[in-house]
C-alpha cells in the first residue's frame, strides 16, 4: 500500500534517514549534483539544493549522503578522464558539509589542489593537467568518538601522484 510518492528526479543513491529540522526524514542524491530532503511520513519535499563544492569543476555525487547531527554530508566524486575534451585532466574527489535544517553550504573540503599544466603530453599529443582523481566512491562514515568524517578515495588519474589518492582520510566533523 502506498502511502506517498516523491517525483524528486531520477537517482541511484542509497537512502539516508534521520531527524532534520525535528521531521522524521529521507535524504539522498538526485542525479549527479542535487540533494535532496523529503518529509519520511508525508513526502513532503524539506528542502532540495545542489550539493557541490563552491570552488573547482564540481564532480558528481556518486555515493549516498550521510546524515549526522545536524550535518549531511556529501561525497563528491570527479576524475576529468573520458570527457572528450582535448585536455585531460582536472577533476578530483571532494566532501561537501550541509547543514541539515536547510540544506546551506557549511564547509567543504578537496582532495588536492586545483589541476594546472603538468608539462606532459598523452599519446594524441594533447597538453595534460594534474593532479587529478581522487575521487570519493563511497558514502562517508562518521567516528563520533573522535568527531570525524571518515572518506575513502580512488586512484590519481594524471601526475603528479597524491598522497590523497587511494587512501582513507579522517576530517574534522566540525571544521572539515
């Protein structure tokens, strides 16, 4: 028996629940750049936003969302390869703190800076850019004894190589 549908957009991320803004509440990724809330009792929407980073080439959310507190918290995945631009590679992985009343931006934090020229060339001849990858496939865990986000990363996909790639890295909860 239905109780209530949502037409919230098309998605692939895991559900989330949990308390916001004292409602019993359902909160996932829609597509690969939104956020959204919605009432668990009634489908009401609470609130929808793009969950991206404020700086860099933004990157999709390809993991579910993580609710603690009075935070969610948004894995942000993005590499730069197969985009079919002569120009490869600027994307790298990113964890985006929302607040969870109302969906505003907290903090965020980057795997790596921003992708400059790196001097070399792929096999087509085409000018490269790096670091890059990085990127945050899973859904971020939270230790709340030592008040951390904990993410896990994917491989670099152009040099210089990080120590951010293919690791697992704790943030501050509050700061980021």
């Amino acid at each position: 028996c239905v109780k209530w549908s949502y037409e919230g957009g098309g998605s692939r991320s895991p559900l989330a629940f949990g308390e916001i803004a004292g409602q019993d509440a359902i909160v996932y990724a829609v597509g690969r750049k939104e956020v959204h809330a919605v009432n668990a009792l009634t489908g009401d929407v609470i609130w929808a936003v793009e969950g991206q980073p404020k700086r860099g080439d933004g990157g999709g959310i390809r993991s579910g969302v993580t609710i603690y507190g009075d935070k969610i918290i948004v894995p942000i995945s993005a590499s730069g390869v197969g985009g079919g631009g002569s120009y490869c590679c600027t994307g790298h992985g990113a964890v985006v703190a929302l607040n969870a009343d109302d969906g505003s931006w907290i903090w965020e934090y980057h795997t790596m800076r921003e992708a400059t020229d790196n001097g070399m060339v792929n096999s087509k001849g085409q000018k490269m850019r790096g670091p890059s990858g990085a990127p945050i496939w899973t859904q971020p865990t939270v230790d709340v004894k030592r008040n951390r986000v904990i993410v896990t990363t994917g491989e670099n996909t152009s040099l210089p190589a990080t120590n951010t790639s293919d690791a697992i890295i704790a943030l501050d909860l509050d700061t980021g």
